[in-house]
C-alpha cells in the first residue's frame, strides 16, 4: 500500500516543485540566462544518509530546457538515461530536522559533484532566488490580506528557527 501511494504523490510532489521552482527562475530574468548555456544537461537531487526505517525517496532529475526552465525527467527516464551533468546530495539523515531548518530559511549541508560552471551556476541560483510570498498572494487574495499572511509566516518561520536545535558538529 506504501509503494501506490508512493507512486501517487513522488511524480506530483515533483512536478509542483519543478513548476515552484520555475516560477522563481521566470521572475529572475538573470536567473534564466545563467542556465541558458546548460540547456540539454542534467541535474540530480539526491537526499543521503535516509533513515531506513523510511520509505526511500527517489533521486530526482531535472533537465535544462532551451528556455532556461528546468524540466523534470520522471522516474522512469532519469533512471534509463546518463548520469546527470551535476549530481547534488543532500544530507537527510533526519528528514524532520531538515525540513524545519529548511522553512527556517537556513541551508542543509549539500554533497555537489560534476561540472564546476553548472555547480556555480546552481550555487549563484540558490544565493540568489528568492520567493516572494508576499507578491504572490497579493495576486490572489489582495495586498492587506497577504501582508498580514506574509507577517504570521515570518513570525512562524522565526519561531520554527529558536525551535530547532543548532546542528552538531563531528
């Protein structure tokens, strides 16, 4: 029964991240023209050290588009193709912990291997990209309402980082 819900929510999960992601990409114009001269490479999202006891979530593969965009490969595909240009492993020995970090705005530590250009691209992407919540929901449901949403997500965010206990170092 894990494995078909599993196999229901991976590709959507996914495929609204891809779409996320993009949305962030398409409102950054530089963003788009740094991934332009990677059209056609891969690039794989690993989370590593898994706990066991967990179901084990796939490694996701996106590729660039012409547009600058990125496309995920789905499981199938990605699995039968070359390995990705650039390979990224995420250390997720304790998935809740990381999620909380990673709500609380801070970033995981990441494994990056492959080309170098592509890996600084990817890195000048994650400094700089950033949501603008607040934007989006004033499109949606007005300025007022999506200010003080923006505020209550700031004020959770902020309790969610004193929550959180500092990572352990070897």
């Amino acid at each position: 029964m894990l494995l078909s819900i599993r196999a229901l929510v991976v590709p959507a999960v996914l495929q609204r991240l891809t779409l996320l992601v993009n949305h962030l990409l398409l409102a950054e114009p530089v963003a788009v023209q740094r991934l332009l001269p990677h059209c056609g490479k891969r690039l794989g999202v690993e989370l590593s050290d898994w706990p066991a006891l967990l179901p084990a979530p796939p490694v996701a593969v996106f590729q660039v588009t012409p547009a600058g965009l990125l496309e995920w490969c789905g499981e199938a595909e990605a699995v039968a193709a070359a390995p990705p240009a650039l390979q990224l492993r995420i250390a997720a020995a304790n998935p809740a912990l990381l999620m909380v970090r990673l709500a609380a705005g801070e970033r995981p530590e990441v494994l990056v291997q492959g080309e170098a250009q592509f890996a600084a691209d990817m890195h000048w992407l994650a400094d700089n990209l950033r949501w603008d919540l607040e934007a989006d929901l004033a499109r949606v449901v007005g300025v007022l309402p999506a200010h003080q949403l923006a505020s209550l997500g700031a004020a959770l965010a902020a309790g969610l980082k004193r929550w959180a206990p500092p990572p352990v170092k070897p």
